[in-house]
C-alpha cells in the first residue's frame, strides 16, 4: 500500500523522527537511541517514512544513513500555507475589532 505524506506525518513518532533528522543524518541504531521502542519498531516507521520519500537512504560504508529531504517537506508547507493565510486574515480582522472596541470605550 502506499502511503501519503499525510498518513506519515500523523504518527507522533515519525514526527519526532523527522524532526531529528532536520539536525543531521542518522543511522537506524542512533534515532532508535531516542526512543522507548525496539529497533524493529523504528525501522518500520524509517520505512514508512521511505515510502512516502519523506526520507531518503544514503549508504556510508557499511552503514546505512537517513536524511530528511526538504523537497517533500515543502509540499507539506505548500498545503499548510493556505489555512495559514486564512487564519492570518481572521487574526487580522480580530485585532481591528478589537482595536475598535478599545476606542469606543469611555
């Protein structure tokens, strides 16, 4: 099955993977560090996140690395942006009120 980017981010650990691997790569063994879940529990979760090309491999040696690719992460900002300009504008228009208010008071 494949998944969206969407159904990735919605797990609380993968947000948590992602977000150390916005610091630096990493190797399976050392994400799985910062949790409390076996190292097949995170692998799972790297592979989701694979899929979804969220994360990319990128072999060192005998070592295995993942790295955060931002292209995709920008897709998701793409789609948050317009409920961003939404709530900007309401928060526009709460602030004017409000500073209407403050000027009819006696």
């Amino acid at each position: 099955m494949r998944r969206d980017i969407f159904q990735a981010i919605a797990d609380p650990t993968r947000r948590a993977i992602i977000a150390l691997l916005a610091l630096q790569a990493m190797t399976p063994n050392a994400i799985a560090e910062h949790f409390d879940s076996t190292r097949q529990a995170v692998s799972k979760h790297l592979r989701i996140l694979t899929e979804c090309q969220l994360v990319r491999q990128q072999p060192q040696g005998r070592e295995i690395y993942y790295l955060l690719d931002i292209e995709k992460m920008k897709e998701i900002d793409q789609w948050l942006e317009q409920f961003r300009q939404i709530w900007e504008n309401r928060f526009s228009q709460l602030d004017q009120l409000l500073t209407t208010l403050n000027h009819k008071k006696p």
